[in-house]
C-alpha cells in the first residue's frame, strides 16, 4: 500500500499506442500490480491494432479508471496532449506499451516528488532493458542529480522518456510539440528544465523494452536529426531568449529534411545505435539479438569519408556532435 504521509498525492498514467501492440496487456497488468495505484490511466488511440482487446483489457484491470481516447494518427505529441489535457491529477506518469513498470515505482516517484514541492517538477529513474522476450539485459546509467544533468543537458538525453513522472501543471504549460515528433521527449525536458528541475532517482523502476522492431530505432536517422534540432533551439532560447520555431514553424521540418540529406548522416547514425544496441545484448548475452544488431549495423555501415567524418564526431560527442556546425537556417546556428 502506498504511504500515508503521501496517499493524497494523486496520480495518472498516459500510454500512447500505435500500430502492434503485443506487450500491452503486461505492461498494463504492471500499472494493476502498483502498490500506489493510479486514479486513472489513459490510452490515446494513435493507430493501434486490435483496439478491442485493449479497451477489454483495460475495463478488467481497472474497471472505470480506464479511459480509452481517440487520436486519429494525429502523432505521439498530440497524443499526449490530449491525455493530459483530459487529466485532473497533481502528477502525470509516462508509460510506453513495451515497457513493464516495476511494483513500487510510483510510490516511489510520488514519495520522492511529494517531499520537494518547490524544488523538482518531476523525476525519471533508471530502468533495466530488456530485450523482446522479456531477458534483463543491462541496467542504465542515467545521470541522477540536478547539478550533474544540468551540466550535459544540452549534449545527451538525460532521461528515459517512459520512467518520467512530471507536474501536470508544467505540462500544460510546456505541452508536447508535434514538429519534433521523433524526440519529442527531448524537446520537452528541455523546455520543461528552463522552469524547474527534473532529476533521476537512483534505483530501476522500469523494465525498457529495446528491440529492432521499435519505432524508435526503425526511424533512428530522422529521431536523431529532431534530437539535433531540439538541442539547437534550446541553445537559442538560452542565448537570445526566443525560440526560432515560435517564428518560423515551417524550419523545423526545413531542418530536418536537411540534415536527413546530409552524405552519410543516415547510414553513420543508424550503424551507431545498432552498435549501442549490441552493446546492450551482449551484455545480457542475447547472442541472438547481437548478432541481429550487428547485421543491421554492418548494413550500413559507413562507406563514404563524409559518413566516417559523421560517426567519429558522434562517438565522440554523443548529441552535442553537430551543434558547432553551420546550418543554411541562419535562425539555428549555435556558434557565438
């Protein structure tokens, strides 16, 4: 049962699905088996497969607590938003339909969350990935205190989008933006994190699915360009207070399509995250699914200097790698 000092603090979960959706029915008996349970938890319909046996599966697990919202393959951003403009709960918790949240976990988070009401607008975790059939593979590494994500927040992903409980009045404030869909996520810490502090508790509470069927890593090349975009337009509104997008709306898709274009960008950028993924299953020893991230990193391995020229910098650099490179959207260079 959840704590007393902290039961009042109430809480919803949102989980946007699209497509196949063949973990659904554990990561939802997850959200069940909480020893603080959700007041309600919300489906947003963006193109799922087999709607009825998620609206049937839900109805079982949570009765009237469940709530089943229509998006019309609008994307994950409004996806989102529209849960959370449906929500009324003081702390909104993230959950993806792959992933497999751990017992405690918001109990925890709210325990944690409870305790600074003017100090922390929400808190992720670490999480242990898992491979598709459900094998550990390795615990993340994720940076936890406020003073050490603050110093690389402009540089790498910080967080693990799924393990995030977040204020839902800064959400409101701060909603999703569908132009950067793909690293929407990032998008929002970023922003979120120019009005207060987001941080990561130290213990895994969260199983993350990471598999080479995942949305994900299927539109890795374009996830990272967004991922670049969303770091240039924070270093903007640091240094001349105005997003380029608010503007410009049109830019970011600009952007985009540009960098996409770039010799090389694709195959460097969809090599690397098969390598990390390897990396990841081997340590869990799926040699299976090594050997699968291998082919897929062999395939594209890069074969140009321009492609070479690209993956050096991000090995080196993570997503910081391209920021101190000129664009031809003079709004979104970064360089003093």
């Amino acid at each position: 049962m959840a704590s007393s000092a902290h039961a009042a603090e109430s809480l919803e979960v949102v989980i946007p699905v699209r497509g196949a959706l063949p973990w659904i029915r554990q990561s939802l008996s997850s959200i069940a088996a909480q020893t603080q349970a959700p007041s309600v938890v919300t489906v947003v319909n963006d193109g799922a497969e087999n709607i009825e046996t998620i609206s049937r599966s839900g109805a079982e697990l949570f009765g009237a607590r469940f709530r089943l919202l229509p998006n019309r393959g609008r994307g994950i951003s409004a996806a989102l938003n529209t849960a959370i403009q449906n929500c009324s709960a003081r702390w909104i918790a993230r959950m993806d339909a792959d992933d497999v949240a751990h017992p405690d976990r918001f109990e925890k988070q709210v325990d944690f969350l409870a305790g600074r009401p003017d100090e922390v607008l929400g808190c992720g975790s670490q999480v242990r990935f898992m491979n598709a059939s459900g094998k550990f593979l390795a615990c993340s590494r994720l940076l936890e205190s406020w003073q050490a994500i603050t110093g690389r927040l402009r540089a790498q992903t910080c967080f693990i989008h799924p393990s995030l409980m977040i204020l839902r009045e800064a959400m409101l404030a701060t909603p999703y933006r569908p132009a950067l869909d793909g690293a929407e996520d990032v998008d929002l810490v970023l922003r979120l994190t120019e009005r207060g502090k987001i941080v990561n508790l130290a213990v895994a509470l969260l199983d993350y699915r990471v598999h080479l069927t995942q949305e994900s890593f299927r539109q890795r090349a374009r996830a990272t360009a967004i991922q670049e975009l969303a770091f240039r337009l924070s270093l903007c509104r640091l240094k001349n207070r105005r997003d380029p997008l608010d503007e410009n709306p049109d830019l970011a898709e600009k952007f985009i399509r540009w960098r996409l274009s770039s010799p090389g960008y694709a195959r460097a950028r969809t090599a690397l995250t098969a390598l990390r993924y390897a990396g990841i299953n081997f340590s869990g020893r799926d040699f299976r699914g090594l050997a699968e991230c291998l082919g897929v990193a062999l395939r594209n391995f890069p074969t140009t200097s321009a492609a070479w020229h690209i993956a050096w910098r991000v090995y080196r650099k993570a997503g910081a790698a391209l920021l101190d490179t000129d664009t031809p959207f003079e709004a979104l260079n970064t360089r003093s």
